[in-house]
C-alpha cells in the first residue's frame, strides 16, 4: 500500500499531543558554555604533525590543511563561540578536517599545489566565512576526486531536474536569444554532456541545467505569456548573466534561479482554467523587481502557492474507490477548485504587496486549500487501507474488508449529516477526524520496520525494546480493534481508552528506532556535513537513553496509556539530544548509500553540493553543530580528572543543559 500521507496523517494526529521539546528551566537561558576540552586533543596532535611535516609537494598540500584545520578549530575556542553562529560552524568543519585528515592526506597526494588551501585559511584571517572556505574545499577536492561527492554532502530535497534529451540549444533559438548566448549556451550544454559521461555531475550542475532550461522555456513564444516586448527584461537578464553562469559565477547563478522560478510559476497556469486570473499573476510577475531585497522570499512562496494551487483534482479517481467513500470525497474534491481560485489570488498579493504572507486573508487562502487537499489525501489514504483486495478491475465494484465495515457505516451515517444544512459544519469536522485517526492509526512511522524485524534485522531494535518487538505490535493489533469496535453505531464516540492508547504507541514506535539507530552507533552519519561525534561524544549524547526507551517500549506492551504518556513527555525533553541523534542517522542511511572507500567518505562530506536554501536540515545547521560540540566538550571533561571533581560535575550537568536546549527546538526530526 503506498504510504505518501504517512507523515501528514501522524502529524495531524498527534499536533494536541505534542508535548514541548525544550527545557523550561522556569527561567532566562543559560548562555552558552565556551569550548575549553572539545578540540584541544585534536589540535595537540595537528602541530605535532605540522612540526615534523614531511618536505615536497604533497607535504606542503598536507601543511596547509592541518593550518587551515587549526585557524578553524582556533574560532571555536573563543570565548563567545557558541553564541556565533559562524564560529560554531567553523569549529565543527575544523574538527571534521582533523579527524579525517589521514584520509585527506592520500587524496592531497593528487595535488601539486597547496595555493587553494593556503588561500581557504586566508580567507579566515581576512575575515571571511565559513561557507567562503566550504565552497573552496568543494572546488579542490571535487577536482581531485570529482566522483567522491555524488550522492553525498549537503542534501536538498528539492533539486529541480531537467530531463537529458532536452535541447537546450533549440530552446535558446526559439526564445530569440542573440548568436553569441545561443552559442554558450550550446557550450555549455556539450561540457554538461561530457561531465556526466565521466561521472563528474553532481545535483549542482543538474540542479544549474534545469534552471537554464526552465528560463529558457519561460522566454518561448509560443507559451505566449505576453507581447514579446514585454518579456524583453526577462530575455536581457537572462543574456546578461549566461556568461557568468558558464564561468561559475555565484551571483549569475542566483539572478538565473530567479529568472527559473519565474518560469515555475508560469509553467502550472494552464491547470487552473482561469485566464483572468493567471493573467493578473502574469502581469504581477512582469512587474517585479528582480534584485529587490525580497525578492527570493516572494518567489519563493509565490512558487509554493502557485504549485499547490496547480495540483488538479481528478472525479475519474472516484470510480476506482469504496462506494461508502465516494460522496465525501466528490464533494471535498470539487471544493479545491474554488479554494484553489483564492490561493491564486494569494499568490498575486505575494508578488505586489510587502508583508503579504502576514495578511490574514492570504494565510486563510493558503491554509484552507492546504486543508482541503490534505482531507482528500486522508480519503483516498483511507480508501486504500479499507478496501478488500487490490485495487478493483475496471467494472468491478470495490469492496470495504471485514474489519472496517463497521467505520464504512459510520462515515456514511455521518455523510447524511453533511447534507442537513443545520448539522454540516460538526458533520463535516467529525468526518475530518474520523478519517484523520483512522489513517493515522494504521500508518505509524516505522510499524513497517518493527513488522519486518527478525532477529537482529534492524540493528540495535531489540535493546531498544527491551526485547518487546512482538509485544508493541500485539498491543497494537489490540487497541485498533478496540478502537474500531466503538464506531459500530452511528453518533457514538470512539472509546477513548483505546484512542489515548493508539496515540501513546505512535508516539512509542519511531523513538524506539531513533534509539535503535543512536544504539547502532554515528559512523555513518559523520559522512553527513552537518554531524561530526567521535565515538565518547555519540555516547554522552544518548546517555541512558537505551534503558529509558527500553522501559517506555515495556509500558506501551502493557498497555498503560497515562503512565506511558507521561513517560514519553519526559523522554523526548530530556534525552532529545539522543533521539535527534538517532532520527538523523535513520534519515541519513535512507538518503545516502555509504561510501566503500573511506576516503571517498571523507572526501564526499568535503566535496559534495554545499548548503542551499533547501538543503536538509539546513535551516538548523548551527543547533545540530552546537549539539556535536557540547557532546565533544563533555565527553572531554568525562575522560579528564577534573570529570570527577565537583566543579566538573557542576560544568557536566550544564553541558547537559546546554546540549538539550541545542537539541530541543530540533527535536522530532525524523
């Protein structure tokens, strides 16, 4: 069964539930600790190294990464380092470079020249940031290993593609560009052919190509958008920025993503069926600036609006669902045509009004289609899980299976409701939740894993558990039953014994595999940019969080809802930091396949496509840096002899405080 609303439903179900993720100490936060143990065995070690280098060129390559390495570290030993957000980000990149630096070093063997990193740790003392010195190790060591980074460092989900065979050439002709920018373009589309014949394409220049070509088409007459004299701005930045696109020019780039989105939000004009209204974006379109300050943000949630408001509702999907289900979902789907309409115009006040995205009726346009599409997603999700069988031949009437027969009826009993003019509105929010604890409960995140396990088939599950695999899932088959039994009669609530139940094991089953996956240990996720834990650190991050899910797992078997409840509270605020841990390692397995060679390992976390606006987990790099750190810092102090002392003591029980606060705004990560 396809599980797309999976985590939708969940979070849906479980929004009342959700208890607070940082510590509320009942008073003003403590500031952040300064990093006095976490890099000092690290940066010991380098200038030892850097004291007895070896001579020649790959010595000199070798030198001047281990100077890059401490002028890094060097930031995160300021006083205030933590409170800095480059700075914490400096000190983690210069811990990773010291950990990995053996690996390093036999890839630095292909490098002549040590000006690039010299000139990274320059670019430190001249004042410049960490991401300046991130984007010059991407260019170095994606030139000594161009294939390392595929597949690897920073994340974004949300690259656009563009497909192979399309010829760019021949769009660049029809949009009426001069000789000299279809010519490079042209250029640039044989280097692109080449670099991914010998495997040096990564998601950047996949990511570049897709936006040329999105512009590209944005600018084809026969789209007819506008006069042609009107798009003539668009054609001339577009000309203007094509050479510095082909040099990799960063500011050329950002000025074609823009031109690209522009072309995104035009490209879903056609499903809405509504030219007055796509003629009003258009124009609004035509009407902005470019190079404003805001511009990328109302780009940005323009594009997102428009993108919802273009996903079309389909009435043949009806015949092919549960009778019992067909009605709510004609009426629901034929309601975000109209929502869609307002969302539109929505979009148009982004584009032409500062401060749109906080004007209530734009927030209702957009909140309100998202609510509509989301019920119907839960209908058709809900239909699946329903029906008897596979999905009906054609001609062949859909059946509802045995155990749901009795919620069937009660959904048709609540649909007569809706149609009363004077019970439709608490028809139709009984109907939401309905469908919404019925998805939820039968789509927990990570039920799949817990069925599939035998024996050791997810590492570390079984002390996560505390050896109560079999028994979490029991309990589960337990209380949905339960649960469906009290919608037999029409009005009836469900029981609310089972409800608290089935809500406490959703919460119970993805913390046991985020505990599975910090048990396992972070190996792996220190290939990730964003992570970097030595093996005392992982440790000190989780601490005792084993046993205290192991003991949460054993409640939810026994099926205690209040005392598992209030557990689970305790749980996900004071060992956020270990959950996090482990949600993160779970995502970045199931993002990533490993590297075979640890250099490449190495190099991919170095190499790999740097942090965009959309890159994963980007927007909370500095908490999850912070949470590294603290963790190095305290798994220091442990291993020192003032770790046994009462200051150290005192000092371990703040970096405890100060790692939960990291980690807790970043909780529920998953």
């Amino acid at each position: 069964m396809p599980r797309p609303w999976r985590s939708a439903a969940l979070s849906l179900l479980l929004a009342a539930a959700a208890p607070a993720q940082t510590l509320n100490l009942g008073g003003p936060p403590e500031p952040p600790p300064r990093l006095e143990l976490a890099m000092v065995a690290h940066r010991r070690v380098v200038e030892q190294e850097l004291r007895r280098a070896e001579p020649g060129p790959a010595g000199a390559a070798s030198q001047a990464l281990r100077r890059l390495a401490l002028a890094l570290m060097a930031r995160g030993e300021a006083p205030d380092a933590l409170r800095d957000p480059d700075a914490t980000q400096a000190a983690l990149l210069g811990l990773t470079i010291a950990r990995h630096r053996a690996h390093l070093d036999r890839a630095l063997l292909e490098v002549r020249d040590a000006a690039a990193l010299e000139s990274a740790a320059a670019l430190l003392a001249s004042g410049g940031t960490t991401a300046d010195v991130e984007r010059a190790l991407q260019r170095l060591f994606a030139e000594v290993r161009p294939a390392a980074g595929l597949g690897a460092g920073w994340i974004d989900a949300d690259v656009p593609t563009s497909t192979p065979g399309t010829a760019l050439v021949d769009l660049a002709g029809a949009a009426a560009l001069s000789e000299g920018s279809v010519a490079a373009v042209g250029a640039m589309e044989t280097e692109w052919q080449v670099r991914r014949a010998t495997r040096a394409w990564g998601r950047e220049a996949e990511a570049l190509r897709a936006d040329l070509a999105q512009t590209l088409g944005l600018l084809d007459p026969r789209r007819r958008l506008a006069p042609a004299a009107r798009l003539k701005p668009w054609r001339d930045g577009l000309e203007s920025v094509i050479p510095g696109v082909s040099g990799g020019d960063a500011r050329a780039a950002a000025t074609l993503a823009r031109l690209a989105a522009l072309g995104r939000l035009t490209s879903g004009l056609p499903t809405l069926r509504n030219p007055s209204e796509s003629r009003r974006l258009v124009e609004a379109l035509l009407e902005l600036d470019l190079s404003g300050p805001e511009t990328d943000a109302r780009l940005r949630d323009a594009e997102s609006a428009v993108a919802s408001a273009s996903r079309a509702f389909d009435p043949a999907v009806e015949r092919g669902l549960v009778r019992e289900l067909r009605q709510p979902f004609r009426e629901v789907g034929l309601s975000t045509r109209e929502s869609a309409l307002a969302v539109v115009r929505a979009a148009t006040e982004i584009l032409t009004r500062p401060g749109a995205m906080s004007d209530p009726g734009v927030l209702s346009a957009l909140n309100n289609h998202g609510a509509r599409w989301d019920e119907l997603d839960q209908l058709r999700a809900l239909a699946d899980l329903i029906r008897e069988g596979p999905v009906a031949r054609p001609g062949v009437e859909a059946r509802v299976a045995e155990p749901f027969r009795a919620l069937a009826r009660r959904l048709v009993a609540i649909q007569r409701d809706v149609a009363t003019p004077a019970k439709r509105d608490a028809a139709q929010g009984e109907r939401r939740a309905l469908v919404a604890a019925a998805v939820g409960f039968w789509s927990i995140p990570g039920e799949d894993a817990l069925r599939a396990h035998a024996g050791e088939a997810v590492p570390g599950l079984e002390r996560a558990t505390g050896g109560h695999v079999r028994a979490l899932l029991d309990r589960l088959d337990a209380e949905r039953a339960a649960w469906l039994k009290g919608t037999t009669e029409a009005g009836a609530a469900p029981p609310a014994a089972a409800e608290a139940r089935l809500r406490a094991l959703a919460r119970v089953v993805p913390l046991a595999l985020d505990a599975a996956a910090w048990i396992a240990g972070g190996e792996r996720l220190n290939e990730w940019p964003g992570w970097e834990c030595g093996p005392e650190a992982w440790r000190w991050v989780g601490g005792d969080l084993e046993g205290r899910v192991a003991a949460a797992c054993a409640e939810g078997a026994r099926a205690n809802a209040v005392d598992l409840s209030r557990r689970l509270d305790a749980l996900e605020t004071e060992h956020s930091a270990g959950l996090l841990a482990g949600a993160l390692a779970r995502a970045w397995a199931a993002r990533v396949t490993p590297a075979a060679d640890p250099v490449d390992a190495a190099l991919a976390e170095l190499s790999g496509p740097a942090m965009g606006p959309g890159a994963w987990m980007g927007r909370w790099r500095v908490e999850v840096a912070r949470v590294c750190l603290i963790a190095e810092e305290a798994a220091a102090l442990s291993a020192s002899s003032d770790g046994s002392q009462a200051r150290g003591q005192e000092r371990l029980a703040a970096l405890r405080r100060a790692l939960l606060d990291a980690a807790g705004p970043v909780s529920g990560v998953r």
